[in-house]
C-alpha cells in the first residue's frame, strides 16, 4: 500500500514540497487542504494525482493519511489544525511553522501525538533547501523515515536530538537567505561607490554570490580553504578581508545577527 499524505496550506512553501513529493514519487495519494478552493493553489490547474478539498470537513470519505503536513502561517495554526486531530493515532504531523513548539501540537492534538517539527529555507523552491526537524518520542523510527523523505524532497535534512536548538537554526539557515540577499544588494551599492554603473555593479554581485555558493556547494574543500584560494597574500582579495576580518568586521555582526533572530525566535515561540 502506498503513502497517503494530507497537505494543510499550499502556499510557498507547501507548493515548494508538493513539487518536490509529485517529482520523487514520495506518495499513492496527495490530498491538499485549501479554503479558497483549486483555483488559489493551483491557477494553472490541479496536477496530476493531487485532490483539493476546501477544508476537514470536505476530506474524501475514508482518507486516513500516513502524515498530516501543517504548512499554514503560525498565526492561523489554532484556528486551521485541530480538526485534523482525528488521525492522532495513525499519522504523524509535520509542521513547517515557525515558532510553533512540539508542545504547543502535544496540546492540540494529545499527549501521544507523533509530532515533528521542522525548519526549512525558501531555497526549498528550488529543490536546494536544507530543513532541520526534530521529533517527539511518539514519532516512530518508520514515521521518521517518512518525514525525511518528504522533506528531502526539497533539499537537505539535518535532524536535531534537541528542540532548544530550533531556534539557533531559525537564525542561521531559516532567515540566512534573506542575509545572502542582503550580501548581494551591499555589495552591489559598494561597486556602484567605487564608481560602477548601478546595472552592472548588481549584476557582478548577482552572479558572484549566485556563483561562488554553486561553487561551495560543488567543492569538497571547506569554506574557510576556497576563502584561502582566492586570495593572494599582500592582493586586492587580502586587503578587503583585513576590513571584514576585523576585531569589528562580519564575524562579530553575524555574531550579533544570529543572536537576535534566535532570541526573537524564542519569544515568538513562548
């Protein structure tokens, strides 16, 4: 018998795995949950071996999914997933939402809920995620096997052995897109202080970061040696580093960056 899943929410992120389930042939069976109706999730058209359904109450009569995927916003969470409490005693819950504790889906769903949590980046669209999960001690080594599944389906997975550290990663590669886009707009705004024209500085810093992270991905040298390789000693590359690189450079501001998202991250949480 095939995997049955149930998708609550497809909107980016949701869309993003679905893509990558309908690719890797994860699952017999993909029922998605969404209010306002085929149309808002998929304009072009439902794929293939995909139901839409507008909410619990219009489920196919007799679906009991293997997991329940909860990827709405974490503001409607109490509102969106508790009538899908009745497969507590067969499906696991995977949820994509931030801030939204292992805890806080033991209340809702029961004590012996299998519950995992899980962080994935917006690279995930592009099948180059990475997702941090971490399961409750309800999760079975077979359901856990499932949601790595899924989520490899959009990139990478590293899983945690504690909920704590949830929110440091939150910090690093949850919100880390957002900083390497910023990288970019900076060093685009650097070149065009240095004298380039504005089209021509964003398209050298688009295609230098686009490029050296497809590097970084390829290589089997670590980052701190490709760093070494481009760089001459008493070169151009040193004399910019030495400015990075300094006691008040980009290390102690990332320091400071993280700090503040992963400490954001817990309030939200609770």
């Amino acid at each position: 018998m095939g995997v049955s899943l149930l998708l609550v929410g497809c909107g980016k992120m949701g869309g993003a795995l679905l893509s990558g389930w309908r690719a890797a042939s994860v699952a017999s069976r993909i029922v998605v949950v969404e209010p306002s109706g085929p149309a808002a999730a998929f304009p072009s058209g439902v794929p293939d071996g995909v139901e839409v359904v507008t909410g619990a109450e219009a489920l196919p009569p007799g679906f009991v999914p293997d997991a329940v995927v909860l990827a709405v916003k974490p503001q409607m969470m109490d509102a969106a997933a508790p009538p899908y409490a009745r497969f507590a005693g067969t499906a696991v819950y995977l949820s994509i939402a931030a801030g939204r504790t292992v805890g806080s889906f033991e209340r809702m769903f029961g004590a012996g809920a299998a519950i995992v949590r899980a962080m994935p980046n917006t690279p995930a669209a592009i099948g180059r995620g990475i997702t941090a999960a971490v399961a409750n001690a309800a999760v079975t080594p077979a359901q856990r096997d499932l949601c790595t599944r899924l989520l490899a389906a959009a990139g990478e997975v590293a899983w945690l052995s504690d909920e704590g550290q949830i929110d440091a990663v939150t910090a690093v590669s949850g919100s880390g897109p957002a900083y390497v886009f910023l990288l970019v707009e900076a060093l685009a705004k650097a070149g065009e202080a240095a004298g380039l024209p504005p089209d021509l500085a964003m398209t050298l810093a688009r295609a230098t970061v686009s490029g050296s992270g497809e590097l970084l991905h390829r290589a089997c040298e670590p980052a701190d040696q490709l760093r070494r390789n481009v760089t001459s000693p008493g070169g151009t590359t040193q004399a910019a580093l030495d400015v990075l690189m300094a006691p008040d450079g980009l290390g102690p501001l990332l320091d400071r960056a993280v700090a503040a998202g992963a400490r954001r991250s817990r309030e939200l949480a609770g």
